[in-house]
C-alpha cells in the first residue's frame, strides 16, 4: 500500500471520528456520560494530527 493511500485513510478516519464524537455529545446533551465521547473525540483528534503531521513530512522531503 501507497503511503499517499496511508495517509488518506488516517485523515478521513480522523475526520469520521472526530464528527461522530461531536454529534454523540450533541445528541446525548452531554448525557450522563460525557467522558466517553470526549475518550474517542480525543483519539480521533490524535489520528488526524498525526496524519497530518505525517503529510507534511512526506511533502517536506
């Protein structure tokens, strides 16, 4: 697999992540469990950070 194609994939899973997160809080009211959400808002926020990070590396060389 292309390292283009890596990439790719973290930044759209990323971007999924973070909106289902978004819209788990937003449909919960915050819920009687907001932790949760904000566990995987976190992750998904790390994955496309990275993703993006990565991106610049690899444009960089």
């Amino acid at each position: 697999m292309k390292t283009d194609d890596l990439i790719k994939a973290a930044v759209v899973a990323g971007i999924i992540g973070i909106v289902i997160s978004v819209l788990g809080l937003v449909a919960g009211g915050g819920g009687d469990h907001p932790e949760a959400y904000h566990f995987y808002l976190v992750s998904s926020a790390i994955v496309f950070g990275s993703a993006i990070i990565a991106s610049a590396l690899k444009d960089k060389k």
